[in-house]
C-alpha cells in the first residue's frame, strides 16, 4: 500500500473516499469535519443528533455525498471520549477504519490529518500509518485458492494544509511505514512454519538485512559453536537433523556510538525434545522464535531509521527435537560461561540457547543487553496473552522499557527476580539446574538468565503470550504478532535522543 501527501481542503478534494474521525460530541469537532459539516448543511450533527451515528470508540459509518462535496464518499469513525483518548486508541481506530476501507472493496482513500489538534502532525501521521498498516496485514503467501479474493487498499492520501504540514507529515509517514513494515517482516517469519522457517531461513534473512544496510555478519555453524565452548546451544541443536545457526549481525561497529545488545529466542519449532511436549497446540511451537524474529525486525528499523547506535543482535537459531542424538534431562551441559547446568527438562531449552547468546553478548561491553523470548507457559498463565513479562535488576533500564511501552502500547508488566528465587535452581550434580519446581515458572526462567550476564545492565522479555494471539486486537490481526520489534525501538529511539 502506498501512501502519499498532499496539500489540499478536505472540504475541496476529490477522492474515492475522505476519512473522517469523530469523537462522541460534535461538539468537540474541529477543523476539517466542522468545515464539512457546514459545506453539507450540517448532515453530519444531524446524524450525530439522530445518533444514527454516536462517535463510540471504532464505530464505522459509510456515506455517500451524492454531491454535495466533491469526495464520493465519507467514512466516519469514532474516536470515543476526548478525555480518554490517546495515542494507542488512534492507531487502533486507524486500523478499524483500513480495514473497512479495505473489506468495503475501496482502494483510495484520503485523510485530511488536521481534524482534531490533540497531537502535533508527525505523531498523528506516524501512529495513523503504524495502526493502519499494522490492523491490515494478512498473512496469505501459502493459501492458493480464491486469490482473487484477496482485498487490498492501494492508496492513502494524507492531506495538511501548509507546507509545514505536510513535511511534517511526510516525516511521520515514513517513520510509521518503516516500523511497520518492521513489524510485519517480524510477523510474516512467525506466520511462516518451521518447514520453511529454519535456521538457516533465519540466517538467510539476517543475510539480507546485512547487504542492505551495511551490517557485519557472522553466522557460526554448530561445529564452531563447539569450538567455542557454548555447550548448551550446541546440545539444544544435537536432536535436530537440521542445521543450527548461532547468528551475529553487527550494526554501526566501531563508529563509537552507545552499544547495546539484543538477544532473541531462535527455537525455530519446540517439540520439547525427550521432555516431549503434549500433541495438542503442538503446532503453535513454530513460533518459538518469535524472539528471534523480534531482534531482526529491530535491527531492520533501527537501520532504516538511522539510529546512530552499535547494535549487535545475536540468535541462537535450532530446533529441539527428541532423537538417538538428543540432549537428555540429567545431562550436565558446560556453558560458553564456563558455569555446568544439570538438565531437568529438555522442554526448558530456551534458557539453554540464551544463557550461551548472553555470555557471547558480553564481549561487546554492551551498555545494555535486551533478551526477547517465548520462554515459559508460565508467563502466559500469569499476564495472558495482552502483555510481555519484564524481568531485570537495572532499574534505569527498566524505566526506560516501561517508557517505551506506554508510548508504544506494547504492555509489559514486572515480575521480580529476588535473590530468594535463585534457591529453586540448586543442582546436585551442576551449578544449576535448568528448571525449578512449578513455582514462579516465569521468574525463574529469568532468574536462571540472570546468571549469564555478569554486571551489565539487562532486561528479559518473555513474550510467550502476546506473541501470537487467538483474538484479534484493533491492530494486531489473529496470529504472529510481533511483538517486541515496537517497543525496542521506541526504547532506541528515546535512547539516542536522551544521551
Ligand atoms: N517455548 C516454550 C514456552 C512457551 C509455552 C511459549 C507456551 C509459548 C507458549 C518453552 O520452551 C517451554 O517449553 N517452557 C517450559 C518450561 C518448563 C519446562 C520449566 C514451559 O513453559 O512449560
Ligand atoms: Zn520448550
Ligand atoms: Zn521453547
């Protein structure tokens, strides 16, 4: 879908469609829908005083001007309560709004931006393109049939009305498009099924990301892994007949910029490996690297935006499967860390892959290491599937992310790792144990983690719930939802303009 900008009166322009938003009282009309209203001799209060339409949060409505304005047809949309409104609601209407644009069979529309003044252009154009592109994405490059079914919106038109309007406007769209689409190349590697999603997919894919934007790439077989010393991923990998990939993309290295890592969960399909998993919901394993999918969505952005930053993502990409060759639970596996871990459960093989993908962070000298991962059942028996767990000691990083998350409407919610908690870990026969008891299941995931990255500051994501949803949300379409690529990346953005 395109998007372009133009200079122009709503009242005056001609389109397929004009979009319009509308809180719950006319009253709180301003700008282009009150011109509208008087051009149509108050048709639109009249509707609101018949309450045929009533502004509520995402109701649509469809008129037809039968030529009293040059547009052929308005949508309404309702924004709700001024009082409540924000930004995270706009974006939702945005994409209620695309997708009955896009289900009515239109595929021009236009949106003169300056309706309400509660925000400054490029954040209404931004949130207004990130909701819309977002709430529209479909998953369909597998389905053959009825592809002629397939409804799509071509173009959108956002109107200002001054040059500085405009440029304004052309900023947002651009930094809304590149997080979008950001986001759904994270959705689409989700979306995708562990038969076409492999490691080496992923690998191929951060291969791109390389050649585009210039990144250092580094991806290490198995057998180097070995060499290396990173026990743990090596011994996640030993059940799978397809090759694992521990995957380096290096981003601005040695420009002196501020460094952070990002560390994803690559487990491209989880069967549980010895520790099999149940058959049912088996199928939803494929999205076990989500996180990974998470940290390649973030380096695209970052690098389309420019963040002058030194980012290193680091993916420990394999399948864990049960077989002749498996790691089995009351193995002692020897991580990159030099720390031995007794294996309880081959199903709590995330924790593995990472504790090596944090030791190996550590030779950066990350300011800041970030961790995403669907790592525990646990979190989503705790937070469900709206929020991602968030779990660290460095408090000024845990603001940062909690900042992020407000602006970016991602929810993470805190769970603390007290020392306490560490007494779950204790092995006979190693320095931990992978798993603990049934308790604290997501805290401990974190607190295992904990141990892996000596002094630097680092938070963990556990995205297992909200990154793949049942229920669709005003933006976020049922399925992959890729999650976490939003919320690093306002946290950068915000990073680079504090420091
Ligand atoms: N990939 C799963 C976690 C998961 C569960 C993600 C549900 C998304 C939805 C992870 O590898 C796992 O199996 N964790 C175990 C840990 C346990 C053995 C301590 C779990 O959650 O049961
Ligand atoms: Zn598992
Ligand atoms: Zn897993």
């Amino acid at each position: 879908m395109k998007f372009q900008v133009d200079q122009g009166k709503a009242e005056n322009y001609a389109c397929e469609l004009l979009l319009l938003f509308s809180f719950d009282s006319s009253e709180e009309w301003e700008g282009s829908i009150r011109l509208i209203d008087t051009k149509w001799k108050g048709f639109l209060s009249n509707l609101m005083k018949q309450k045929d339409f009533k502004g509520e949060l995402y109701e649509c409505q469809l008129l037809y001007t039968q030529g009293a304005l040059p547009a052929k047809r308005i949508l309404l949309t309702g924004l709700g309560k001024r009082e409540d409104f924000d930004l995270e609601k706009w974006r939702g209407a945005s994409a209620k709004a695309g997708k009955f644009i896009r289900d009515s069979g239109i595929q021009k529309f236009a949106f003169p931006v300056k309706t309400f003044g509660v925000f400054p252009e490029d954040e209404l154009a931004e949130a207004f393109v990130t909701g819309l592109l977002l709430g529209v994405y479909q998953f369909n490059e597998l389905k053959t049939l009825d592809r002629d079914k397939i409804k799509e919106i071509e173009e959108g038109v956002l109107l200002g009305e001054t040059p500085e309007d405009t440029k304004r406007i052309e900023n947002g769209i651009k930094t809304g498009r590149i997080i979008s689409e950001s986001v759904c190349m994270a959705r689409d590697l989700v979306n995708g099924p562990s038969n076409q999603v492999t490691p080496a997919i992923l690998a191929q894919r951060a291969e791109k990301i390389s050649k585009e934007h210039g990144m250092e790439l580094q991806v290490l077989e198995v057998s180097q892994a070995e060499a290396m010393g990173m026990g743990a991923f090596v011994a996640v990998a030993k059940g799978s007949e397809e090759p694992a990939k521990f995957i380096i993309l290096d981003h601005h290295k040695g420009k002196g910029f501020d460094t952070i890592a990002l560390v994803g969960k690559g487990i491209t399909f989880d069967s549980g490996g010895i520790s099999l998993k149940p058959s049912e919901g088996m199928d939803r394993m494929k999205d076990d690297m989500s996180g990974a999918a998470a940290v390649l969505g973030i380096m695209e952005a970052a690098a389309r935006l420019q963040l002058p930053l030194h980012l290193v993502g680091i993916i420990p990409a394999t399948e864990n499967l049960p077989s002749g060759k498996a790691y089995k639970p009351g193995d002692v596996l020897k991580t990159l860390s030099g720390q031995t871990v007794e294996v309880i459960s081959t199903d709590a093989e995330g924790r593995l892959v990472l504790c090596d993908a944090l030791s190996y962070s550590l030779r950066y000298q990350p300011k800041a290491i970030l961790d995403l991962a669907t790592l525990t059942g646990a979190c989503v028996v705790a937070l469900g599937d709206y929020v991602t767990g968030l779990m660290g000691k460095d408090e000024a990083l845990i603001k940062r992310v909690e900042e992020a998350s407000a602006k970016s409407g991602e929810k993470v919610w805190r769970l603390p790792l007290w020392d306490e908690y560490s007494d779950y870990l204790k092995s006979d026969t190693a320095d931990f144990r992978n798993v603990g008891t049934r308790a604290a299941g997501a805290i401990i995931g974190g607190i295992f983690l904990s141990k892996f990255v000596e002094k630097i500051p680092w938070v963990h994501l556990d995205i297992a719930g909200p990154s793949n949803i049942e229920k669709e949300k005003p933006y976020t379409p049922r399925g992959g939802t890729g999650v976490g690529v939003r919320l690093v990346v306002q946290m950068l953005r915000d990073w680079v303009k504090g420091s």
